[in-house]
C-alpha cells in the first residue's frame, strides 16, 4: 500500500472523475493499494453531502468498472473512504469547509479536474485558506495552455503558489503500460541501443488512429485540433521515449531533462510536410463539421507530419507521426524501420525487406521484430522475412489482468511523490514553443483540411508525405 493519504478532487462530480479518475481508485482500492485511513473528498459545486457523492461514484463504478473486477465487499469499504465538500471555486463558499477537514500524517494531495482557467482561483485559495501544507501535491490536466503564452501564464500562476516538485501534470500517455515499457527496451537491453541512431535507422513512424469522432466534445475539439489534442503532447511525449538519450539515471529529473533536449532539437516544420485532415460524412454518422457544431470549421480531425530532430544521433532520420479520429481502426503503434545492410552476400536479394520493429501501444500490447530468414526448402537461398511477434497479454499471461490503466498509475505515483511520468513545465512550455509556429503558419495561410472519408486511415495526401521519400505508411486496421 502507498502512504495514508486525503485526495481532493476539484469537479469531483465533472466527466473525468466519473470515467477515470473515480473508478481507478476503486480498483486501487480493490488491488490492496489503498490504505484504509485514506480518504477521497469530492468537491465541486453541486450541493450534495457525503452519501450523495457515495451514491455517485458507486453509479461510476457500476458503470465503468469490469464486471469480474465489481466486488460487492470491495465498493462498500471504497464508498467509505468518500468525503464530499460543496465549494466555489471561484468564490469564498466551501473552503472553511475543506479546512476543516485537514488532518496531520496524511500525504496531501489536489487534483484539479476543472477547466484551465479556475487552476489559479483553486491554487491561490489552497493557500489564502492554509488548507495546502509544503509538501502537498497538486495534479493538473491537459489542456496545459492553447499556445506558448498561455502555458507559460499557466505555469506562471502555479508557480505562485507551489514549486515545480509539488506539480503534477498529467499525460495520460506516459502511464500506458506499454509506454514505460519504451524505456524498459531501450536501456534495459543491449540489443536495441547500439542500432539506436540515424546511421541504423531509416525513419520511425508513430501512429495514434481512433475510430471515435469528436461527438459530444466538439465544442472543446473545435478549438483544438489535432495537432493540440494529440501532437503537443501525447505523440511529443511517444518521440521523446524513442529519441531521448539514456538518462543517468531513471529518475524524475534525469528522465524529463533528456526529453527536453528532444524538443528542443526539434526542426521547425515546413508546410509541405503536414496533411491536415477533417472527417466526412459516413458509415450512418455525422461529419466533423455536423459534430463540431461548426459548419464553417477548419480545425483537422487528422493530421500527418514529418519532423527531423536535429541532433547527432538523428540527423537524417525523419519520424513521421499521424493521428486522426474515425479512422479504420482504433490502433496505437510505434514502427521503426532500419536500413539496408551494407552489402548483400545473396544473388537473390529479392525477398528482402527491411528489419522493422513495431511496438504496439494498444489494443494487443506487444513488440513483433521483423527479421529476414532463408526462405525453408530445398529451392536454394532466397531470403523471406518471418514476424518474431510477442504479444505481452500472452508471454505474462497471470500479471498483465492486474495491470492498471494509465490513470491508476499515475495518481498512486502522485502520492509516493513521484514525478517521473509528469511533464515538467519547461517541457510544456518547449512543446508549445514548436507547435505555435506550425499552427500560426496553416491559420496565417488559411489552409483547409482536406476532407477523408470515415473507416478509412485518414486522407490521400498523407500517403504522398511518404511516398515522395519512397516510403510507405504502415496500414491501419
Ligand atoms: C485525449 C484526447 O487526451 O486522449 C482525446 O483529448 C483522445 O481526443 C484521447 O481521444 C485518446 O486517449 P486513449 O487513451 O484512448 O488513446
């Protein structure tokens, strides 16, 4: 079990406390994780009292919790846990309340499950009221900022109230289990990370497709877009973990610095090298313009772009990353494709291809190698590639149903204090400092996205972006 702790959850009642942040507790809960004497306080506007919230999150439970994971035993002692305080956040009402609750021994921990711009209100009344001691925790969510200046306000405003050791910014991405995992095969093998440079490597691919729409969220994703959704952080963390080098040591800071030397080596983009996508009409569903709300919306439901690191060890390797919504299938892979051997010994070189090695975030978590061998029988030596495919479910058949979601892991990390899988703010403030250009660049030319059709991996010209450097994006689905 991690240390007796008091969680507050700023909008307790809101989405994300209902779909991840709640029903990840429990399972903490049930995994034995959890200590008894901890305590989980809702607060949020609505007028509601203890129960009122314990009837809410076991509604969340019922819900969105596997059916063999629901414990009758389990959800009682979890409801027991819940605490709720009504508060504005923006005003005085609650916060006496909230005092009140305080108590000595207990790792103090606030998750500000709100939109960005109450993150200030909440922090400067955490300590007007002295409800956060020095060594209490705060976790923020994306969206960190829409651009360099509001992330850096962002930061800025934090920073008035708690050290960069007591923020935690959350990037769901970074606690998929298959995403640490990228560490664990660059620097706890010796096999992959002497190949691990331009010289050996021919490009890297890094797709995230999803077969959802932006139904039901438009309003937020239409001032967003893809490339803010997805790129800036979840993909910008993804090309960190492959790129960055071995940190001294695995730890919070050692780790975050590498990353940002990443981003900081990051080329600017040019025009040519991005396809921005928006969704059509489809399959019994509406198009993105039907779902943003927007009919004259130029926000991409999809975007493709090449980007080249300007460092030593990957001049000349350029990472194509692609993410879009209502594509063929919901598929989330990282492909790294090596270069031809220097010479080939073999008169029939025509089964050859490249060694490609695949790391599947998800579904089907797993690393399939691919590698050339001789073709069997007797015809002679011609040479055909066969899959050396591990599929993690299958090779830890007992201890991956234990393994928890990205939302368990990182706030049981957020209490044993450590910060490893958060953004630092510089890293934040860098992504940003390489996206703003790009976006300022398509919003300056008023460029269109271009139209693809649903179930489909997203449109033409993102097969051009490779094609015209004689390559080939990996299928989807
Ligand atoms: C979120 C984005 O951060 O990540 C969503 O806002 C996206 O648009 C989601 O659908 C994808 O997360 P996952 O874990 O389903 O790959």
């Amino acid at each position: 079990p991690v240390e007796v702790f008091d969680l507050v959850i700023f909008g307790g009642t809101g989405d994300l406390a209902r779909r991840k942040i709640l029903p990840g507790l429990y399972l903490r809960w049930l995994a034995g994780q959890i200590p008894a004497e901890a305590r989980i306080i809702g607060a949020a506007r609505g007028e509601l009292d203890d129960q009122g919230f314990r009837d809410f999150v076991a509604a969340s439970i019922e819900e969105f919790v596997a059916r063999d994971r629901k414990d009758k035993a389990a959800i009682k002692g979890f409801l027991e846990r819940l605490h709720y305080v009504a508060i504005d956040v923006t005003g005085e009402k609650g916060w006496k309340d909230l005092k009140a609750l305080g108590r000595e021994g207990a790792v103090q921990a606030f998750y500000f499950s709100v939109a960005p711009a109450l993150f200030g209100a909440i922090a400067e009344r955490l300590r007007s009221y002295e409800i956060a001691g020095a060594e209490a925790r705060i976790v923020v969510e994306k969206p960190f900022g829409r651009d360099l200046a509001s992330a850096r306000a962002l930061n800025a405003t934090l920073a008035q109230h708690f050290e960069e050791g007591q923020i935690y910014r959350i990037d769901h991405y970074l606690g998929k289990e298959t995403v640490q995992n990228l560490m664990a095969v660059r620097f706890a093998n010796i096999l992959f990370e002497p190949l691990w440079k331009s010289e050996y490597i021919d490009h890297v691919q890094i797709t995230v497709a999803e077969t959802v729409g932006v139904e039901g969220r438009g309003a937020y994703y239409d001032k967003s877009g893809a490339m803010r959704d997805m790129v800036q952080n979840h993909i910008m963390q993804l090309l960190c973990l492959i790129a960055m080098e071995p940190p001294y040591h695995f730890d919070p800071d050692a780790v975050r610095d590498e990353k940002l030397k990443v981003i900081r080596a990051l080329d600017p983009v040019k025009p040519e090298d991005i396809v921005r996508g928006q969704y059509l009409a489809g399959a019994g569903e509406g198009s993105y313009l039907e779902h943003s709300g927007n009919k004259d919306s130029r926000t991409e439901s999809y975007i493709a772009l090449k980007v080249h690191i300007s460092n030593w060890r990957w001049k000349g390797t350029p990472f194509y990353l692609r993410t879009g919504k209502r594509l063929r299938a919901r598929e989330s892979e990282i492909a790294i494709t090596f270069r031809e051997p220097p010479h080939s010994i073999f008169d029939d070189h025509s089964g050859w291809r490249e060694n490609v090695l695949v790391i599947r975030l998800q579904p089907d978590e797993g690393m399939n190698l691919k590698v050339m061998i001789k073709e069997p029988g007797p015809g002679g030596m011609r040479l055909t590639q066969v899959p050396l495919d591990m599929s993690f479910a299958e090779a830890l058949a007992n201890t991956m149903e234990d393994v928890p979601d990205a939302y368990e892991r990182l706030i049981m990390d957020v209490i044993r204090g450590n910060q490893t899988l958060f953004m630092r703010g510089d890293e934040v403030e860098a992504a940003w400092a390489w996206t703003d250009p790009i976006i300022q660049g398509w919003e300056a030319r008023g460029d269109r996205p271009q139209g693809y059709d649903p179930g489909t991996s997203g449109p033409e010209d993102a097969l051009m972006l490779m094609h015209r450097d004689g390559r080939r994006w990996r299928g989807i689905g």
